[in-house]
C-alpha cells in the first residue's frame, strides 16, 4: 500500500508542474507581432459631420 501512495504523491507533483509549465510557457516567449497597418495620431478639435434637425413628442400624454 505505501509503494501506490508514493507512485501516486510522484504522479501528481509531475501533474502539477507539467501545467504551470504550460500555462507560464507562452508568456515567456517574444512578444507578438501585431499585423495592421500604422497611421500617425493627430491632436485636432472634435468636430461633427452630420446635423440633422427634428422634434421629439411623447407617446403618452
């Protein structure tokens, strides 16, 4: 009975750093490319496009 408890106790110690492994292992490696294009930023005022104009009534009086 002591042999399977000490088999076991081995089982899960390689269980349990086989998955931190694996879940620190993609954080270490270089960092990804990100694919998009760049474009430059510009500081300018907010402006609108669209101005519509309208009125608004109550459904219920």
């Amino acid at each position: 009975m002591r042999q399977k408890s000490k088999g076991f106790k081995w089982l899960l110690i390689i269980v349990v750093v086989a998955a931190i492994g694996v879940y620190f292992l993609p954080q270490i490696g270089p960092p990804k490319e990100v694919a998009g294009d760049e474009i430059e930023v510009k500081s300018e005022d907010i402006s609108t496009y669209y101005s519509f104009s309208g009125s608004i009534e109550a459904k219920d009086r």
